[in-house]
C-alpha cells in the first residue's frame, strides 16, 4: 500500500478568487469556472514539480506527512489529511499513512507548491489504496487540499468547473501539451512568503463591490478562452487573460481589507509587457496572489523576451516554462 506520484504546478489564465458560500467551505468549491497551464519550468533542471510518496500501514499509530525534510503539523496537516480521509473512506482503509513530499523548486522561491502538491497527493494517494479513479474524479479529491490543485492533474490547458456540488466541480483537458503555442517567463519579484495567504483572500472576496460582476465577466470569458485556445490564438487567449487577471486584482484591491500583492517592480514589468506590445512582440501577463508575473508568449519569443524581463531592475530571477504533462505515477519511491 504504498505508491508515488509527480505532478506540475499551474498558471491560471482564468481564475479562481472566493469560494461559494452554498457549499461546506471544506470542499473549495470556486465560484467561477476557470481555465489554466500546467507548466512545466525550462531553467536550472527546475521542473516546478512535486513528488509524493504515500504509504498506508497498519503499523503506524499515527499520520505523519514530511514535506522537504521537516515534520508538519496544524492547518497544512489538517489539508493533507482532509484528502487523504476523503480517500481513505471511499477505499474503507482505516490504516494510518506515512507521507513523504519534495518540490524540485525551492519552497520559498515565491513560486507557488499547492497546486502540485495536492494534485501529487490525491494521484499517490488513490494509487496506493488501489482505487480507480477517473483524472476527472481525481481532480475533485485534488480540490478538497487546494482549488487550483484540481487543475493540476491534468496536463497542457485545463477547463475546471465551478459546479454545483463535489462531483461535479472537476477540471477536464481542453487539449494536450502541443495544441496551442503558449510559454511563459515568470519574472521572480520576491522570494518572501506571502502576508495573506490565498485562504484569507478566499474568504474576503466577496467584501468587494465588483466580486459579483467578476464573476460574471469570468464566467464569459472562461468559455471564451477555451474556444481560443483550441483556434489556437495566441493574443486573443493573451488579452483575456490579462484582462482577468486585473478584475480579480480589482477585486483584491476593493475587498475589506484591501489587498495588495503588487510591488513596485511588479508595476515596471507590466508596464515593460505593454510597451513590448506596442513595439511588436506579443506578450501578456498575469499575476496570481503575490508580487511575481507570468508573461505569457509564443515560444519563438521567450528568449528575448526572458533578456529583458532580467535588465528590469528588482526582478531577481526569471524561469521558464513550456506547457507540462499529466500528474503521473512513478515507481521511484522517496522512502
Ligand atoms: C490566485 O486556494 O488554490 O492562484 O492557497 O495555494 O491553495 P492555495 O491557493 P488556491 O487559490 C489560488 C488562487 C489564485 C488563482 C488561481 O490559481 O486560480
């Protein structure tokens, strides 16, 4: 009863921002639809991925989950544990498990590691209690640990649905890794772990005056974007990702209290991606909750866009990224 499993971390191009209050907040249920990357990184051997390995035994008296070589214990346990559960009682296992987890990114590399990990979890974690589990299916377990986890277990562009319970509130492959020209160059802004966590924003969403209309809009542009991405047009899916990514900002920014994730260095590359646009090179951004940016491109033009994204005084590194695989099982176990 022990397995292992990788999986990558996603961008999300349509995103997720507040939870629906008609469902237990347990659950993560987003209230809008969204649509992301599964990204694999190009720099440094730095993949962006986490491996897991999960080990069901009678002889353990208690759940233990390691995580890059330190003992966890509190809210993070209890996240492993709420999935883990969900599985333990579909499979009727009433074994203690013994988690062991490594990121190839380090963990304070302002990068986020909740979408990889839930998704390697949930994918080690049904594999070792021999449960067979559609990836649709294994996106819902993914989502009890994390909400963008859910898309995480697919690979290439993923659709994950908001729903209207926990069956029915699963991501699903819009197309694999080469259907659509789409890279990035994370710009790394701050290493520093985030002041508000996402389960904080997630709560103070719907304080904000425009959550509503956001959701909405995000509702629209999410069946939007995956038509795009299928046509493969990389400015229009570009545009309306930016163009989400500043509604849910908004949102931040008007929600009591008001968040801000921005730095002043975040500003000077959004200004830089405007201006490149203007002289001709085709390139987006986007932001999750924190200071560091996506920009989004075409692969031809990744390297020269990575050049000057690095002259930007305060950008400390950048990272490539190319679309990824599917979450997968490996024999290669960590203990
Ligand atoms: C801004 O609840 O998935 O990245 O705190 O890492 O579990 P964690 O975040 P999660 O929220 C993600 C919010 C987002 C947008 C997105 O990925 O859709």
């Amino acid at each position: 009863m022990k397995a292992s499993a990788i999986a990558h971390s996603n961008i999300a191009l349509i995103k997720y921002w507040g939870r629906s209050s008609q469902h237990d907040p347990q659950l993560n249920i987003p209230l809008n639809d969204t649509v992301s990357m599964t990204k694999n990184g190009l720099t440094n051997g730095i993949h962006l991925q986490t491996h897991t390995t999960i080990e069901f035994s009678s002889d353990f008296d208690r759940d233990t989950v390691v995580v890059e070589g330190q003992e966890i214990a509190g809210r993070h346990l209890e996240r492993v544990v709420r999935v883990v559960d969900h599985l333990r009682r579909q499979a009727q296992v009433a074994d203690r498990f013994r988690m062991v987890s490594r990121n190839d990114f380090p963990t304070q590399a302002g990068l986020a590691s909740s979408a990889s990990a839930f998704a390697a979890l949930a994918l080690a974690a049904a594999s070792a209690l021999g449960l067979e589990f559609t990836r649709e299916q294994l996106s819902t377990v993914a989502r009890l640990g994390s909400g963008s986890a859910a898309r995480s277990i697919h690979g290439g562009f993923v659709y994950c649905h908001r729903g209207q319970s926990h069956d029915t509130a699963y991501a699903e492959q819009i197309c694999p890794t080469n259907c659509f020209d789409m890279n990035a160059v994370i710009a790394i802004v701050d290493v520093g772990r985030k002041t508000i966590t996402s389960d904080e924003g997630h709560r103070l969403a719907t304080t904000s005056p425009f959550n509503d209309v956001r959701i909405q809009i995000s509702q629209q542009q999410a069946q939007q974007i995956r038509k795009l991405i299928l046509e493969n047009n990389f400015n229009a899916v570009g545009r309306l990702a930016e163009a989400n990514c500043l509604y849910m900002h908004a949102v931040m920014m008007t929600s009591q209290p008001a968040l801000f994730y921005w730095q002043p260095t975040t500003l000077k590359i959004i200004k830089t991606v405007q201006q490149l646009r203007e002289a001709g090179l085709p390139c987006y951004f986007t932001i999750d909750a924190g200071p560091n940016v996506h920009c989004l491109c075409q692969s031809q033009n990744m390297l020269e866009l990575q050049k000057i994204l690095d002259s930007i005084d305060g950008v400390q590194k950048t990272i490539l990224v190319e679309p990824a695989e599917d979450a997968f099982v490996t024999d290669r176990h960590l203990f």
